[in-house]
C-alpha cells in the first residue's frame, strides 16, 4: 500500500491564517482509492509555526456546541 499527502494550497485570504488544504491518497492494498479528505494547514495565532486541523462533525449537546473527531489512533 502506498500513501500520498496531497497539499493543495489557498489562494483566497479567507478564512484568515489558511494556507492550504490536505488530502491523504491511497494507491494499493484494501485501501486502494480510498481518500481523507479535510485537513487543513493553519499559520499558528501567535506567528510561530503551523497547525493541521483534522475533519469533526459538529453537534449539539444541551445548547453547548461540541465536536467529534472523525479520525481517531
């Protein structure tokens, strides 16, 4: 199996600190085709490095907004 990161960079200036989009591809094996979609690289609020967010699914508990991660170790 072989996998490869896709980084798509933003040329918009919204939303701000955005500098690219990821996608992670798999060519091979029982994953062949298979792509993750929804990182994203982020400059870090303070200006020293980045941050790679991964996909959530926003919901709702009590009025308090919450998050699920859709990719777990």
């Amino acid at each position: 199996m072989k996998a490869t990161v896709k980084i798509l960079r933003t040329d918009r200036p919204t939303p701000a600190g955005k500098l690219a989009d990821a996608e992670i591809h798999f060519a091979g094996g029982e994953l062949d085709g298979l792509k993750l979609i929804g990182f994203a690289v982020w400059e870090r609020r303070n200006g020293s490095g980045r941050v790679v967010t991964f996909p959530a699914r926003p919901f709702t508990i009590h009025g308090e907004r919450r998050h699920f991660a859709l990719i777990r170790a």
